[in-house]
C-alpha cells in the first residue's frame, strides 16, 4: 500500500476500516458480555444455593427471599454492573427455591451505533430432595421406660420429625417412604393383620362364662395398704397394694347369673420364631410369626408410607413403656423394608432403592427370648446381644444390603455401645450421643446425609 499510487487502493483501504473496527468491537463487547453472564450465573447459582438450604432448615419463605437478596449482594459487588430483576419464588409443592436476576452490561464500541446497555438474565433453581434414587427409611425407636426422665422421649420426638421434615420437605418427596418401629421388648402390629396366613395364634379367643353366683362378705376388715418399691428398665417405680383382709366374716349370697359369652381379643403384640429363624426377615405359613399372649403398652408399628404427616403423627403419639429386648426393632424394621411377606411393601432388593434403618436406643438389653415371648431376664445381655448382632450382620449381607445408622443414646453399657457400633455400615454411621442435643444433632446429621442440596435447573 506504501507505494502504490493507485486512487482506488486508498479508498478501499479506508472503507475496510470501518466494518474491520465495528467487528473488533463486536467482539470486545461479546466477551465482556459473555463474562459479566457468568459472573452473574455463579451469583445466582450460590444465592439459589443458600436460599434452598435456608427453606431446607425451616427458614419462611420470607426469610429464605432476603436470604437470597443479601447472597447477591455480597457476591455481586461491581458498581459498573448493576443487578436488577431479581426474583425469588419457592414451589409450594416441592419446596424448589427458584432464582432469577438481570445484569445490566454497558456497551463499549456498540454505543457508536447506539447500543448503550445488552441485559443479561440468567436463573437457577435449587431443590433439597433424596438425589436421583428412591429411598426407603424405618425409624426404629426405643420407646422403653428409661427413655422417660430428662425429656429424653420428647427431645427424641422433635429429632425423629425433624428427620422426616427433612426426608419430606414441605412434606412431599416422591420418592421416599418413611415406617416408625417402636419397640421395648415387644412390637406391635396392626390387629387386622391376625388373620394373615403368616401369623400364628393371633385368632380372638372365645368361650362363655358357666352360670354362677356372688359371694359377698358384708362384714369384712382390712389391714393397712402395703408399698412395693422395684425398678423397671432402670427407673424407680412403686405401687400400693390393696390393704390385706383381716377377716371375712359371715358369707352372704349375692346376685346369681347365666351363662355369659366372652371374647378376648389379640392386642397385636408379635414374639420371636424359633432360633435361628428369629434371624431372618422372610416369613411364611410354613414358618409364621408367633401372636403372643401378653401385656404391652408399646405403640402399633406404622408401615411404609409416603404420607409425612402420618408418621409425624404417630411420632407424636409415642410414650415410654416396658423393659427393654432390641432385636425384635430391629428386625420388624427390616420387615417393614422387606418385598417379601409379612408386608411386602419395600422395592425389590435388586432395584436401585435405598433400603436405611436408623437405629435409636438409650440402654441395655435386659431381656432375651424364651420363645415366642420374650420373658428371659438377661441383665447382662449376653444372649440377646449376640442375637441382635447376628441380625445385623443378615441384614447388611450381599442381596439385601440395608443401611444401618445406629444411635446409642446416654447408653453407659459397653458392651451395647460396641455391638451397636458394629452393627452400623459404616464407622460414620454410629453416634455415641451423651446428652439431648447430641441426640438431635445426629438425627440431623443422618437426614441431610441421606438427602442432598442440587441444582434441579
């Protein structure tokens, strides 16, 4: 060009300046644009971030929207890039927090043609659920009388539902289902179950009462009532007995009656099979589940259900009772998770389902099977920790492959504290919880470790 001295060569070389520089400047103001978008996105995407966990944890949506306002601020700090726009919108449904904002980037060589501001909006939505797979969860819990001082089963309570808060946020997760197992040394399951073809002795017994007539003894004197002091699962208990007769005097004939029709009816309370099949989850007409016989206060076992206001619920119905025997928790939890009788409410084995049992216990075992009841004292729990420890290992075995999460809960006993700790998956899935909080905090840490915070869009 320096020494051509052609006309035409100038002129063309001054025309191509123009186009050369608006596609120079195009690019400048791409790039700036393209780095202010991701500048904005990574903002978002941690304001959304936070919002969720903020709605996770129970924060009001409210709250959860001047959370998210306040991480954008922090993040987004360039005063030559303002933000406007933002907007955030939680799913009542499904708990989603979504997050929307708008950058505003200044132009540099497109203002020449009058461009002077390219808005950029970009969005997020976060949502704190169980991931991609589904999972089933059975909370087996100690509800023995031990669990009464210290609002030990109140403090228990609030954790489990926090639990379930978080399995279900705003109490929905289609894809979990939760059961609660309480246990002493007996569980109970629904009466309508008695006429299954895997339970045994559970029929209403029937009968009539032979005519009869009353003896009374108008004359009668009584002593002094009498005080029994014992202890039941650890707690000081006392009961007042009738004042002894001193003497009956002279019978009298009293009111005479027919012939009377009586039922007793099966409370629901369920024994152990036999050794070793007291070990094994699978039941069957063949090998049924044993109705027993017996007194207990513990509440009826809910099963699998994606309904968090129903376990919730029978959450808060639970109430102290009884001596305590573990396994039998334990193994109805696995029950509960199991495809196979007596519910067969799980998913198969074999299906991408997570399968978790969480484990809460405050003592000992005091009592071991003397099949079906449970009547054997075992201070020491020698018998039924080695049960309880041989049903742990068939459950975590290759073709079922349950989770366990054990909490031992103010428990002194060693020898307890180790077979649960081995009991549990993993090193990680055992807590040792020496007082209230630290009970509630592991329910917490094991909630939001079988759930995860992501980015849903």
């Amino acid at each position: 060009f320096a020494t051509d001295s052609l006309g035409n060569v100038a002129t063309t070389f001054a025309l191509s300046i123009i186009p050369l520089f608006g596609m120079v400047g195009a690019a400048v103001d791409y790039g700036n644009v393209s780095r202010v978008k991701a500048q904005t996105q990574n903002a978002v995407d941690t304001a959304a971030m936070i919002g969720g966990t903020n709605k996770m944890n129970g924060m009001s949506d409210a709250d959860v929207q001047t959370s998210v306002a306040q991480a954008l601020a922090a993040r987004f700090t360039d005063a030559n890039i303002p933000i406007s726009g933002i907007t955030t919108t939680i799913d009542a449904t499904t708990g989603a927090v979504n997050v929307a904002a708008t950058a505003t980037v200044k132009m540099t060589v497109a203002r020449a043609i009058g461009i002077q501001t390219m808005p950029v909006t970009v969005r997020s939505q976060t949502r704190f659920d169980t991931g991609e797979s589904a999972i089933e969860v059975v909370l087996a819990i100690d509800t023995t009388l031990s669990m009464e001082p210290n609002n030990k089963m109140v403090d228990a309570k609030t954790a489990a539902k926090g639990l379930v808060d978080t399995i279900f946020p705003n109490g929905v997760n289609p894809r979990a289902k939760v059961a609660l197992v309480p246990f002493d040394r007996y569980v109970r399951i629904d009466r309508s179950l008695k006429n299954s073809t895997w339970l045994s002795n559970a029929s209403d017994k029937t009968g009539v009462y032979p005519p009869y007539c009353d003896t009374l003894y108008p004359n009668i004197v009584y002593g002094p009532a009498v005080t029994h002091n014992y202890t039941e699962d650890g707690i000081a208990k006392s009961w007042v007995e009738d004042p002894s007769v001193v003497s009956y005097g002279a019978p009298v004939q009293g009111p005479c009656y027919g012939a009377t029709p009586y039922t007793n009816a099966w409370e629901g309370v369920v024994g152990s099979r036999n050794y070793p099949s007291d070990l094994q989850a699978d039941v069957s007409p063949a090998n049924p589940v044993p109705a027993v016989w017996v007194s207990s206060y513990v509440q009826q076992l809910t099963r699998l259900t994606n309904n968090a206001a129903t376990v919730k619920t029978q959450i808060d119905a639970l109430g102290p009772s009884g001596e305590t025997y573990i396994q039998p928790g334990l193994l109805w939890a696995w029950r509960a998770l199991s495809p196979n009788a007596p519910f067969s409410d799980g998913a198969a084995y074999s299906s991408s389902t997570r399968k978790i049992v969480i484990l809460m216990t405050d003592g000992a075992n005091t009592y071991s099977p003397t099949y079906p009841e449970h009547d054997s004292a075992d201070p020491l729990g020698t018998t039924a920790n080695g049960i309880l420890a041989d049903t742990c290992t068939n459950m975590k075995a290759p073709g079922v492959g349950i989770t366990i999460y054990a909490i031992a809960f103010m428990v002194s006993d060693l020898n307890i504290r180790n077979v649960l700790q081995n009991c549990a998956s993993a090193p990680v899935n055992y807590y040792n919880a020496n007082s209230n909080a630290e009970m509630a905090a592991a329910f917490a840490a094991i909630g939001k470790s079988l759930t995860a915070m992501r980015f849903s869009k």
